[in-house]
C-alpha cells in the first residue's frame, strides 16, 4: 500500500547480516526480486518477493553498500573501500565481474562508492568516491556510458566540503538530463555537463544524505 503499513518478512528474521543493511533496491527487470546489501555478510536476492533468499555476493570485505539496477536485468554494486562489480544475470550468484576504474585513487584513500544514473538514460551512470577521513575531501568522479562496463575520470566535485566524508557523501542525477547532476556532503553541489564542471548550490549546513 505505498509505505502506509509494513509486516515483517518472515524469512529475514533470523538471517545473518540483516542487523546492519547499507541498501535495499527492487530489481528493474523482475518484479519478483529483491536486494538487499548488508555490513558483514555481502549482499542477498530474493527472486519471490522476499519469502526466501541467498547470499549472491560474499567476496572481498562482505560489504555491499551501494546496489544500482538497470532495465536490463544488469546490476551493479559496490564495496567500500575495494571496488564495482556487475552482473548481467540479474545477480545471480558466480557473474559478477570488476570494473576498471582509470586513475583510481589507491587504497586507504576513499570509503564509500556512491552511484547514481537517470532513469529516462540509465545507462549513464556516475560514481563519486567518498573520501578516506572526516575531513577529506571527495577522492575521485567517474561517469559510464555503458552501463558501468568502462568508466572515464571526471572532475572532482571539491565544493561539497572537506568536511563530514565518510558521514553524508551523496549524489543524484536528474530522471530526465544525464548531464544533470547533484552531488552533496556537508554542502551541496550541481553539474549541468556531465561532471566537467561544478557549481556550489546555495543551503546551510544540511549534510545532505541523498537527492
């Protein structure tokens, strides 16, 4: 009913790594599936609206905390600190391949992999990496034309601040113009060409969490 009520899934009750969950998306291809990625144990897919589920992606660090689906049945997820990885078989378990992202900062110099695209374009998609400390600032931006299969280096948006990364790092992209962007932290920032160039948005401190 759209978030008026909500009933437990009774198969989620007891499930490991459902304590700390970073994202939850509704696959873009299968109304009957569900991902959940989690803390400590990877990321799950329910293929009958949640009355079972399977680990899909236990490797690298088990932190699933960004999952982006596409219409195509191709879902893209990311772990903190490592890397993207994707699937063509909506998730199924064992297809999950990494990405190449050029230039890309090294590690112990960015946290979270926050991803966005358009939905009338959802195929461009961007990836703005979050930096290592408190007052770091963004580590990296990345824009796909493909889906996330490659990935070119864009501009840093730096004036969303120095301050609060690894806290409210955030980034949306217009439903209708691919080349409109927002990216936020402590403050906020906007792209009207694709990443190339930024703007500051006029706000006060709001740690901006998502757009």
């Amino acid at each position: 009913d759209r978030g008026k009520t909500f009933q437990q899934l009774n198969a989620t009750a007891t499930l490991g790594g459902f304590d700390a969950i970073w994202d939850i998306e509704h696959s873009n291809s299968d109304s009957n599936t569900i991902f959940v990625g989690t803390n400590t144990a990877g990321m799950f897919r329910s293929t009958n609206k949640g009355a079972s589920w399977s680990a899909v992606y236990t490797a690298g660090n088990k932190q699933v905390n960004d999952i982006l689906c596409l219409p195509s049945g191709r879902v893209l997820i990311s772990q903190q600190s490592n890397n993207v990885y994707y699937s063509d078989s909506n998730g199924k378990a064992g297809t999950f391949v990494a990405v190449t992202f050029p230039s890309k900062p090294v590690a112990g110099t960015y946290r979270l992999i926050k991803m966005a695209n358009s939905r009338k374009y959802p195929n461009v998609i961007y990836a703005l990496f979050e930096g290592w400390d408190y007052e770091s600032g963004p580590a990296a931006f990345y824009k796909s034309s493909d889906g996330g299969k490659t990935w070119n280096l864009k501009t840093t948006p730096t004036s969303i601040n120095t301050g609060q990364q690894a806290y409210c790092v955030s980034i949306g992209v217009s439903a209708v113009d691919s080349n409109k962007i927002y990216a936020g932290c402590q403050y906020a920032a906007s792209s009207i060409n694709g990443g190339t160039s930024w703007s500051s948005l006029k706000s006060s401190h709001a740690d901006n969490h998502s757009f």
